[in-house]
C-alpha cells in the first residue's frame, strides 16, 4: 500500500555542517563503520539544486542511522570529474549506489564496475541511456526523478496565461544532449505551439552567467520578445538580471525550473514569473529510501515520480515558509516498502 509523503515526512532538522560538505559530504562515518553504505554522486554542490538533493540524502541517512556519502564533480558540465569520484567509491566499499548523470552515458563506464559486483545502482533525476547502460552490462534498480516533460507544459501553460495567449518568447536551453533539458523544451514547446511564436532557442548550460550573456544577446536580436522559458532556476536568474540591466524588467516574463530559494526569491520580488519548482531534497531522500528497501529485499518500482508543483506570486510565501520541503503531497511507493 503507497504511503502519502505529507510535509512530516520530511524534518527541515538540517545543514548544521554545509561548510564541511563543500567537496564531499558524510554523516555518521566513524561510528557506523562497517554498516550499511550509501554512496550518492551528482553533478556539482555550487548550483542549490545539487546541494538540495545532497541535503535530502544527508537528512535522511540522519533519520534512518545509515552512512550517506554524497560527492560531486565540480560544475554542471564535469563529467570527468564525476565519473571520478564514481570510480573512487566503486572500490571503497559501498553497498547501494545513487548516480545524477551530466548526460545520458557519461557515467555508464564507471558504473560497470559497480554492476560487477552486483550492488544496486539508482539512476537519480537525469535518465542514463537504457541501450548503453544495456549493452556496457548496467541495470538500475529504479529510475527517481520528476517528470520533465510535465514541467514543461506546466512552464507552457503558466506562459500562455501571463501572456494573455499570444507574444514572442525565447527558451534557455541546458547542456547539449542533457536528457531533463530537452524534456523541458519539448513539453513547452508542444504546450505553445500554434499559440506563442517562439523566436530563439539558445543553450546555457544551466548557469547563470551564460543565462544572462545568452539573454542579452536574444534582447539584443529580439527586442520586442515578452517572455523566457529557462530550463532551469539559475539560468532563469541570469535571464531576469538581463531584463534589468536592459531596462525592461517588468515587459518581459521570466517562467524557470527547479525552485531554489534565490528563484523562489525572485518570484516574491517579481523578477521572475515563476517556477516549475522539482524538490530535489525530496529525492535525495527516496533515494536512501530506496537504497534501504533493496537491502531488506524489496524489489522497487522501476519509476519513482518525484513531486512538481507550480510556484507564482500566490504561493511563493507558502513554498518560501516550507523550503524545501514540499507543500504538495504525493504517492511515495517507497516507505511503505521499508520494514522500519
């Protein structure tokens, strides 16, 4: 039976060592040496939306009595560096392993040494290639992640609604081949279409300097747009500080994805529109959820669906006030398949 994860679930008893964890983070190491390990790895700490779902982890490695070891390349783009630091912890012991790829297949080759000895591997928030992973020998015990597609045509249909239904807009995209941008892009493309004329699309990288040197550039060709789609919060950010700098802030609607709190920020002083907000904090915490029911023996459901919801002037002070918990609840399958 699916338990409702309600905003109890999730203890905001947390981030009293975030200058210890700048590089790699661990809770209970010393003291629960020898038992069962967590190793989670993503993409970078310097973007809130990372470090939030490392906080997750940590928080509930915490909650359960279970060592989380969350470590990270050093930008969005660092494949090398993240693929790494999965070869390090692939030989360090680790019973459950939970990966956020940079794209579809940076991380496949590392990860083979992890399937070798037959550890459970969670593919966290981007989906790795299935083909690739298939043919290197590489199989997830589930796939955790929000629905990106969805976050997109609710980014879409938030547009059309600030737009009266018609205007020109631009869309941020993220990294090239990245899976989670180009489900974002199309789900706002298709919700658009026939309706918004979209003028540019035009990659950043998912970082704010690009998002503002990229913005400036589309104001500079298309002066008369009225609307951005960032696919995520930090290149949304770049794009409102553009606005500014132009002396349009208030023409142009800034919609972005991921609810950080610097975003979440923005939208209570209205240099955003809003945000498609994701909750990673809630998926570093299935994650070691997950990680907990496969060593009880539990077979897990090959799609985790982490929760979406929509924040605007509304209910920014709402989600600010819960940050980062959720203030949607949701179907866990995930708890009511532990044991204790």
């Amino acid at each position: 039976m699916h338990a409702r994860f309600r905003r109890a679930l999730i203890p905001f008893a947390l981030i009293t060592t975030v200058a210890a964890l700048a590089t790699g983070c661990g809770r209970g190491a010393d003291s629960e040496a020898g038992g069962f390990k967590i190793a989670i790895v993503t993409r970078n700490f310097t973007n809130p939306y990372w470090a939030a779902l490392r906080d997750g982890a940590l928080a509930e490695g915490d909650k359960r009595g279970v060592k989380v070891v969350v470590q990270a390349g050093q930008s969005e783009t660092d494949a090398d560096g993240e693929n790494a630091q999965i070869s390090t912890m692939a030989a360090q012991g680790y019973d459950c392993f939970g990966v956020v790829p940079v794209n579809g297949t940076n991380v496949i080759t590392p990860l083979s040494a992890v399937a070798r000895k037959n550890i459970p591997i969670l593919n966290l928030d981007t989906q790795i290639d299935p083909k690739a992973s298939a043919a290197a020998g590489v199989s997830y015990a589930s796939f955790i992640g929000s629905d990106n597609l969805d976050a997109g045509r609710i980014a879409g249909q938030k547009m059309l609604e600030g737009l009266g239904g018609s205007g020109k807009v631009a869309i941020l995209q993220g990294i090239a081949g990245e899976q989670n941008g180009i489900n974002r892009d199309q789900g706002f493309t298709e919700t658009v279409a026939g309706k918004l004329e979209i003028v540019q699309k035009v990659p950043a990288d998912y970082e704010q300097d690009k998002g503002l040197q990229v913005t400036e550039a589309i104001l500079r060709a298309h002066p008369d747009i009225t609307g951005i789609f960032a696919a995520n919060d930090t290149m949304g950010l770049g794009a409102a500080q553009a606005i500014k700098n132009a002396g349009k802030s208030g023409q142009i609607k800034v919609i972005s994805v991921d609810g950080i709190q610097a975003a979440l920020e923005a939208v209570k002083s209205g240099s955003l529109y809003g945000t498609v907000t994701q909750y990673p904090y809630a998926e570093g915490q299935l994650a070691v959820q997950s990680c907990l029911a496969r060593q009880q023996g539990k077979e897990l459901p090959a799609r985790v669906v982490a929760p979406i919801a929509f924040i605007g002037k509304d209910n920014v002070e709402q989600q600010i006030s819960a940050f980062p918990r959720p203030i949607v609840t949701f179907d866990n399958p995930i708890e009511g398949l532990l044991t204790k």
